[in-house]
C-alpha cells in the first residue's frame, strides 16, 4: 500500500486558490522534489501531508502505520537544558519505553511484590523493544548527527536556547534524522547550513532507504537527492520523473510541445469557424452546422501558461585595469584575526567565490574587502575610478530608520527603492515591476516583506548603482529557482569584477572564475568553480599543499571563445626601413586610440557629474513648484541618463 494517496486535493486562502486537482501517490523510498515559485504552495502542500492543514477540497489518504518526520520552517520552543538532550529527546517513543523501563525497575526491586512475574515480563518485552528502536546507541547517533550538522561538543553542551537562528535550524534538522520515520518530509533542509554540512546531509539522505518529500531551492542538492520532482506552477501541478536537471530538460520539451499543439489547434479552430462563417446560411449550411457542433465538442487545449520571472539588469561604470589589490590581509575584529589574505588582484571580469565551513571568516573578509571593517593588519588599495557596492540582504537598521525619517511614516517599497535612487515614481514602479512587484505591492510596507520579497528588493536597489565592483553576501538566500537563474545571468553579464559568499554550488558553478577556500584560516586559491575545486580536493576533502592550476569548467558568459584563425602563409620578410615606418605608424595609431579613450573619459565625467546635479535637484521639492519645469527636468535626467549609457557602451568597446 502507498505511503501517501492524494485525491483531488485543493488548497486556497480566503479567494485565492493555490492548488487544485492534486492527484499524488507517495511509495516507500520515494524521493520527491517540490519545486515552483514563492508562493506557489510547496510549504502548505507540506502541511497538509504531514496532517498539520487540511485540504479545501479532496482527500489525504495515510498508512495507518505510517511514522512521519516533519521539518517545517518554523521551529518549536526547546524543552530540555542541553542541545544534545533536546536532540535525543525528539524520540518521544523511546523516552517513553525509558520511563517505563525505570518504573518496571522500582517495581521489581520492591519487597513482597505479588507481580514481580508480570513485571518481569514486561520489563523483558519493553527492554526488547527498546533496543531494536536503537535505544541504546540513540546518544552515539545524536552526537554524530549534531556534528555531521556543524555543531560540535561545545555547541552539544551548550542550551537550546543560546543558539543562534542558523544553529536552532540545524538542531531540528539533527532531530529530524534520528526519528526512525517512513516518511521524512523537509521543507528547506539547506537553510543555515555550510557547504560541508549540506555535503554531508546530502551523502546521509542519498544512503537512507526512508522516503522522503522535500522543499528547496538547492538545484544541485535537488539534483543529488532526488528522484521524482513534482512542479506546482499556476496552481497546477505536474510530476516529472528523474532529478532536478532531468526536470528542466523534460519541462523544456513538455512546453515545446503543448504550445506547438495549442498552435495547431487554434490553427484548426480557426479555419472551422472561418468554413462557418461562409457557409453557414448557404447552400452548406447542414455541414456548417454540423462542423459547429463538433466544434463546440471539441475539448480545447489549454495555452501553457508563461511564468513570470524577474528581470535584472546591472548598471556599470568604467573602471581600470586593477579594480583592487590586497596585501597581506588579516581579517578579524578587535585585532584577533580570523581570516588573512596573502595577496589578490581584483580585474574586471574576475568572479571570486569565498567559501568556507561556518564562522571561518568568509563575510568578515567580504566587508574587509568593502571597507566597512577595519584590517587586523595588512591593506586594501582601490584601483582608479572604482566604484564598489555591497549586496546584503537586508536594509541595516540606520538606512531603514533614515528610509522611514524620509516617508515620514511606515516606509513602503517603493520609498525604499526611491530613498538614494530619485529615478522618479512611474520608472520606480516599472523596475519594480520587473522584481515582480506589481500593484499595490509597491505600496508594501518593509516591515510586511518576506525573505524572498526583501531579497528582490535589495537587488532592485543595487540594479541602480553604477558600479564596476560588486561584492554579493549571500546573494540567493531566499530566492526561488526562477529568481537565481536571473541573478546567474545577470552576474554572468556584468562585466565589471565580482566577490561573492555564498552556499550555492549551482551559482557559483554557474559564475565562478576562481575559488577562494578558507582552510585553518588561510585563503586558497583555486582557479575555476566548484566543480573544480571539489576535483582539487584529497579523499579527506582537504586542498593539497600544492594545487594544479586547472581550466575552469565552464567560462563565463562575457569570455567568448576566439575562433582559431585561418592559416595563411607567411607575411613575406619586411626590410628594416619598412619594418621601422610600419613600427611609427603602430605607435601613432596608439597614441591616437589612448587620446580617443581619454576624451571619451572625460567625456563620461561631466555627463555624470551633470547627472549627478540633475538627481539633487530631483530630490528638492522646490523644483516640483512649477509641475513643467519638474516635468523638463525629469526629462532632462532620462536624456543624460541615456547618453550616459551610450557612452559606456562605446568605451567598453575601445578600452
């Protein structure tokens, strides 16, 4: 019998219907992926499987014996004083035989006891019992769970409720993998975990026979553990076999295909009522009639439905050659370093990823790197022209407060968009609309904003700031799939240089030119992306004292790969006076192109600096006194905009 049978099933808030005609079997060593946009109901599908909701419509059908382990993203208040002892205490069943068998004990060591036999019996079943449930050894398996999970003997000693968010997420998880269930269901297992940590859940789910539904926006976790995946797209759902790269080529195909029988039938459709029309009150008019009535028989192909995603596109500015170069780097606070960096140069083009196990120093050198700590020791030198902008998820509480100082109220999106970027109200809202917020959502206050929907709007707000230097901290924390694969393009597209922490093999895969790995506190520098640092790594998953220097898997979009050129003979040999005129005629040419880019550069100075003059005068009310001057100079804002754009254009193409 099905683990799981779900009939018909319908989900909907108030008039919104989020799921419908949901028809689902769940067998044992299932592993299914539910993969779909933010809001699209993979956590209230969760819900209602594990019997935590209740459908609006259809059935859930559950083995009557069916044990289920559910992760959801919430995590309960702790019971016990230790994380070790909350661990163990998630297996209600054997506290439980625990109880009974200390209980069973006190009675047998009672003087004159009529039941001792009884007892004794009892003690021997529930003793039996305890043992196959693993509870003898249920201590060994919690400590290795907490430690496979990142958290150590210090963290196990200490109390729940002294953890940081991403260590509680952790401990839920370990209580998760030592319940003896049938069903594991998880809703974002990778939150909060490190790289190692994410390896070894994957290594410990692959070698599990438990079957198991899961949530994420992991595509490479997804590709590794899974095998099924179910899509919830417009309400509707769709199972697809194989992991999460089969599904995309499968969706692809699917797709293709649908659209191209909607095609065809609108083809048909239209040629029967085009018949109709001409013929249905002539002398054909039976068979008009008769082609109607097929017609209005005929059961019609439904258009596949486009899916919105966001669009992003990076602002850039010229810069130098050498966007930043450090020096014997120590990072660290109040002078304990952490972390140091020999020596790196930041070019554009470069896609540095720093990876590293939790509290190794990656987002402490990150905001080293910015400027916003101080080095322990060591220095950072900014390259000519550079323009750097750090990614963080979140507003930090003095630009929030300064955000709600400028509304003058409960700041909403799009005063956030609008507080260092006056790009004027209808061009806000169309970038906004490009993030996906649409609407009234504009008018959303911060405050109301989830994850994903703050994650959008910080990229909206760095998509404005011309810069030739990013530095991105967790850039896809709470983005789903559709969202990251933006992001990946748009990293991809930027032709400036790029730093960024992150826990997504896939973007990093996708983006990377080089690896910076943090290990013992050191930096080691791979180049490539993931995929070649793991290659790089020995079987105890340590770099080796000496690394290869290895072609990077894939290069990134910007670096096209130059066509071998033709053969052609040998130039014939020059004399040396013609091989002289042509060498002055070279360094003319030189000195004509570096006076072309420096003109264009300065060029490029005053069209910003007037830019930078007409965004000012935006800002002040005063200029909105007369609505045709505010009108002209809003105008003449898009207008150096534009000839901004073009000029970047053409000095990226001569510089």
């Amino acid at each position: 019998m099905s683990l799981i049978v779900c009939d018909g099933v319908e989900i909907t808030f108030g008039a919104t219907t989020v799921l419908s005609g949901l028809d689902l079997r769940i067998e044992s060593r299932d592993r299914l992926a539910v993969v779909g946009a933010n809001g699209a109901g993979k956590s209230s599908l969760l819900d209602v499987i594990a019997g935590v909701g209740t459908p609006s419509r259809g059935s859930v059908e559950r083995d009557r014996r069916l044990r289920i382990g559910y992760l959801p993203q919430e995590a309960p208040e702790p019971t016990e004083t230790t994380v070790l002892a909350e661990a163990m205490a998630s297996r209600t069943d054997l506290a439980a035989l625990r109880d009974e068998l200390t209980a069973l004990e006190q009675t047998m060591s009672a003087p004159g006891n009529a039941g001792l036999d009884a007892a004794m019996q009892r003690y021997g079943e529930a003793q039996h019992t305890y043992e196959a449930l693993g509870g003898y050894d249920l201590e060994a398996r919690a400590r290795a769970a907490l430690h496979g999970l990142g958290l150590e003997e210090a963290e196990q000693a200490r109390s729940p409720r002294e953890l940081s968010g991403g260590q509680v997420r952790r401990l839920e998880m370990s209580k998760l993998l030592l319940q003896d269930a049938d069903l594991l269901l998880i809703d974002e297992p990778t939150n909060h975990l490190d790289l190692s940590g994410i390896e070894w859940l994957e290594d410990f789910l692959r070698e599990s026979s438990t079957a198991m539904v899961l949530v994420s926006h992991d595509r490479r976790f997804l590709d590794r553990v899974c095998t099924r995946v179910l899509e919830l797209s417009h309400g509707i759902p769709e199972e697809y076999p194989g992991n999460y790269s089969a599904y995309v080529k499968l969706r692809i195909e699917r797709r293709a295909r649908r659209e191209k029988e909607w095609d065809a039938q609108q083809q048909h459709i239209a040629h029967q009522e085009e018949f109709i029309r001409r013929y249905k009150a002539g002398q054909r008019a039976k068979e008009a009639r008769g082609r109607q009535t097929k017609l209005d028989r005929l059961d019609r192909v439904a258009r596949p439905q486009e899916d919105r995603r966001p669009r992003l596109r990076l602002a850039t500015t010229p810069g130098a050659n050498v966007l930043m170069r450090a020096t014997d780097v120590v990072a660290g606070y109040d002078g304990v370093g952490i972390v140091d960096l020999a020596r790196a140069v930041i070019a554009p083009g470069d896609r540095v990823a720093i990876v590293g196990a939790n509290g190794s120093g990656k987002s402490t050198l990150l905001h080293t790197l910015a400027g916003e700590l101080p080095a322990v020791s060591g220095g950072v030198t900014p390259g000519a022209r550079l323009s750097m902008r750090l990614y963080r998820q979140d507003l930090g509480r003095d630009e929030e407060a300064a955000i709600a100082a400028a509304a003058q109220g409960e700041p909403t999106v799009l005063d956030a968009l609008l507080f260092d970027h006056p790009i004027g109200e209808e061009r806000a809202r169309t970038l906004l609309g490009s993030l996906l917020f649409s609407g009234d959502d504009v008018s959303k206050p911060l405050s109301a904003l989830s994850g994903g929907e703050r994650a959008r709007l910080a990229l909206g707000r760095l998509a404005l700031e011309p810069t030739n230097l990013m530095l991105l901290d967790e850039p896809t924390n709470h983005l789903d799939i559709p969202a990251q694969e933006v992001l990946e393009d748009a990293v991809r597209d930027y032709p400036g240089g790029v730093i960024l922490v992150s826990h997504d093999r896939a973007l990093i895969d996708a983006v990377a030119t080089r690896v910076w790995a943090i290990e013992d506190g050191h930096i080691r520098e791979v180049l490539g992306n993931y995929s070649d640092l793991e290659r790089a790594r020995g079987r105890d998953g340590r770099l080796p004292d000496t690394l290869p220097t290895p072609v990077p898997s894939a290069a990134p979009k910007q670096q096209k790969r130059t066509p071998a050129p033709e053969s052609k003979p040998p130039p014939a040999p020059q004399t040396k006076p013609a091989a002289a005129t042509e060498a002055r005629r070279d360094r003319a040419r030189g000195r004509q192109h570096d006076a072309s880019v420096r003109q264009l550069e300065q060029e490029i100075a005053r069209v910003e600096a007037e830019l930078a003059g007409a965004r000012q005068r935006l800002l002040d009310p005063a200029s909105f006194a007369d609505p045709a001057a505010g009108a002209e100079l809003g105008r003449q804002h898009d207008r150096l905009e534009g000839a901004l754009a073009e000029l970047y254009e053409r000095w990226s193409k001569s510089a």
